[in-house]
C-alpha cells in the first residue's frame, strides 16, 4: 500500500512537473488499486486505530481524487493544465497526507505484529511453565498422597506385629496400587482376627484340659454325696418321717446344683462366643475364674489368696476374653510352682484411670533375659511338649485389644508378678448410666 501511495506520488510531481506521458490515466489507476488494497485490509484488520487510520486514508484519497476527476473524464482527460495552476491548488498537502497516512498505518502495523510476536514469545515460554508448575503440583500432591497411606499402611503392620488387628480406615480410596495394598492388608487382618479367635477357642480347649483333672474331682465330690444320700434314702426309707425324707432330698437337689454349676461355669467358659463388650465389675471376672481352677490348685497344695478392693469402678470388657486372660496367667503360676506355694490376685484402681490386677506367684521367677522375649508369640520356658509359646501371646493381644496393657516383674529365686491394666470407666459416666 505504502509503495503503490508513493508511485501515486511521483505520477503527481510528473504532472506538476509538466512532463509529457498519459501521467492523468496513470494516476487514477493507481487510485482505484490503492482503494482496492485499502478494502482488502479493511477485512483484516482487528486493530480499532489501525481501523480508524485507514479509514482517514481512505478518505483522503477520494479527496485527493476529486483534483483529477476535474480534469479527466470517464474515458478521456482534457489538457494538462499549467504546473503553476496544479501548485496552487491543494493537491501536494493531499498528497503528502496520504503518505502520512500510510507511514502511520505501517507503523501500527510493524507495532502490533511485533506484539503479536511478543505475545506468541511469551505464551510459548509461559504455557510449558504454567504446565510444568501445573505437572509439578499434581506429582507433589500424588507423592504427598502416596507417603501419607504408605506411613499409615507402616503404622499399620507396626499395630499387627504388636498384636492389635485394626483395619486401616481411609477417607477416601484411590484406585491405584497403594490404595490395592491397603484393602488386601484389611483383608490380611480380617483373617488373621479370625484366626487368632480359632487359636484363643483352641487355647481355651487347652486349659480345660490343664485343669480338668481338678474339674473331675469337683464334680466326683458331689456325685459321691448324691450316692450315699440316695443309699441311705433306700435303705431306711421305711423307717423315715416325712421330714427326715425331706431333709435327704434337699441335700440330694443341693449336690445337684453344685454340679450343675459346675459344668454350668466350664460350658460357659469354653463356648466359642462373639466379642461383646460390656461394663463388668473385676472381681466378678476374677471370681468366675478362681471358680474354674480353685479344686485344680487344691490339689497340688496351692493356696489361693485374693485381695480386691472395694467399689472398684467398672472396666468395658468381654467376660470370656477377660476370663481367658487370668486363668492363662494363673494357669502359668501353678505350673511354675508346680506343689506346695501360694498365688496371690490383688486388684486395685490406679491413679491414671485403671483397673490393675495382680497375679503374683511363689515360683522360681524368669531369669532377665527371658523377660524381654516372654509375650513373643511360640517362645516358652516350659520343657518340650508342655507349652506353645503361644498363651502369653494371647493375653497379651486380648489386653492391647482392651485398651490396657500388661506388665511383668520377675527375680530367680522370688517368683513372678503379671500385672494387667485395664481402662476404668468413670465413675460419673457410670452413675449417669445407672441412673438412666
């Protein structure tokens, strides 16, 4: 545009210049081209200035062409006229307005082509580090997200090895292979609980043969009774008042009861139940057991001695699981004494919240470096075939299971204390209960 403006110019100072040639045709054909290009642009250009400088340009053109058009006709042009009348007339200041005007419309256009580059410059530097910064966020957070499961998935197996199955509960699963890793460890807890509650059912079955042979005499006791009453009953009924009858058939009904609770207490006990939680009074647990193991420790010349203290608060157990803990505990005392000793229980309340049991025996104690390994599942002091391992591992997990802990103090020569500790309920939230 700009060069076909100038051609228009130098056809113009040919004209002033008075020079022979067809300079008038020249000239409007170089206009009707300019004003094609200036149509041409107009359709291209997005630029309000650059709109607005085209369209003066424009302007000044059919100004600028109006001069000729006095001149020239549709198909022929009269005599040029003199230069001095041409130099008179406006038509240089047009001229060199249109010039100005296409100066002014290529400087707006180098200027915003060369913005147009800057900004093509800039989004291909600032798009890949917007998508880096973008890229880089998200594998942050992926990272951040993956060790965060994979810490609690760490703490997880730390809580499996110590004996406590808890299932790892997350917010919200991702369905990637950490997320896969968590759902199968559940599934690994799930069946290593089931597991554990075949193996405390089999332990169980264990102790009952420990002390069955106490059990047999325990319930030979009062057969025997039941027999001589019934003799005697046979023998001299004839000769018996109706009160003395009486008497022998409610001493027979007592003898009855006392067996029937005693195979009440080991049906009770061995039953393979589901964990039910429940406030209980502790001496309530510890007297159900010793009931369990009292003949048994008669027998080998065992004295039993128990020291509970009164208004003990109430701890949320389950009866059977708490049962299997101290007869396991009691059950290894009379074997550590083996005849002719003493096991003391002695319950009291800690200052921090607690239920503690004692169980303490007159053994030969556990030598230092045993104690440290003495809950590690299938380690045992006993002698081949008379231990698993596995009975303080047990106690060990119902107490963890519990909220409490266990606690063992041991010299050579002096016996053994197991002291397990078990969560109290608050004595307010215990009154609020009963009251309710």
């Amino acid at each position: 545009l700009f060069a076909s403006i100038l051609e228009l110019r130098r056809y113009e100072k040919n004209i002033m210049l008075g020079i022979e040639g067809d300079f008038f045709k020249e000239s409007l054909r170089s206009q009707e081209d300019i004003k094609q290009s200036i149509h041409r642009l107009a359709g291209s250009l997005v630029s309000i200035k650059e709109q607005n400088v085209l369209g003066e340009l424009h302007r000044d053109l059919i100004e600028y062409g109006k001069f000729f058009q006095h001149w020239c006709g549709r198909s022929t042009c009269k005599k040029s006229p003199r230069p001095l009348e041409l130099k008179s007339l406006k038509v240089r200041k047009l001229g060199q307005k249109l010039v100005d005007d296409a100066a002014q419309l290529a400087r707006l256009n180098r200027k915003i082509t060369s913005q147009g580059f800057k900004r093509i410059i800039f989004w291909l530097t600032f798009l890949p580090a917007v998508l880096f910064a973008v890229g880089a966020i998200i594998f942050f957070s992926q990272t951040r997200s993956i060790l965060h499961r994979l810490s609690i998935l760490k703490q997880g197996t730390k809580n499996l090895a110590a004996g406590e199955f808890k299932k790892i509960e997350l917010s919200h699963a991702s369905p990637d292979e950490v997320s896969g890793l968590i759902e199968n460890f559940n599934q690994m807890v799930e069946a290593l609980e089931q597991k554990q509650e075949q193996l405390i059912q089999s332990k169980k079955m264990a102790s009952i043969g420990t002390f069955s042979s106490g059990i047999a005499h325990e319930i030979n006791n009062p057969l025997n009774n039941i027999s001589l009453s019934a003799d005697i009953l046979l023998e001299d009924i004839d000769s018996m008042d109706k009160e003395e009858i009486k008497d022998i058939l409610s001493d027979i009904m007592g003898q009855i009861e006392r067996a029937s609770k005693i195979v009440r207490n080991l049906l009770d006990f061995s039953r393979a139940q589901a964990s039910d939680r429940e406030p209980l009074y502790i001496d309530f647990v510890l007297h159900k057991t010793t009931d369990l193991i009292a003949n048994e420790l008669r027998i080998h010349k065992i004295a039993l001695h128990k020291d509970i203290a009164d208004n003990l608060p109430r701890v949320n157990g389950d009866l059977h699981k708490l049962q299997q803990v101290f007869l396991n505990l009691i059950i290894n005392a009379e074997q550590a004494i083996g005849e002719y000793g003493r096991i003391t229980i002695k319950a009291r309340e800690t200052d921090q919240g607690y239920v503690r049991v004692d169980i303490s025996d007159t053994g030969p104690g556990i030598s230092p470096e045993n104690l440290d390994r003495i809950f590690d599942p299938f380690f045992t002091t006993k002698e081949a075939g008379k231990g698993t391992g596995l009975g303080l591992a047990i106690v060990y997990g119902i107490v963890e299971k519990h909220g409490g802990y266990i606690e063992v103090a041991s010299k050579l020569g002096e016996g053994t204390v197991f002291s397990v500790y078990l969560p109290a309920y608050p004595r307010k939230e215990m009154t609020q209960q009963e009251q309710a």
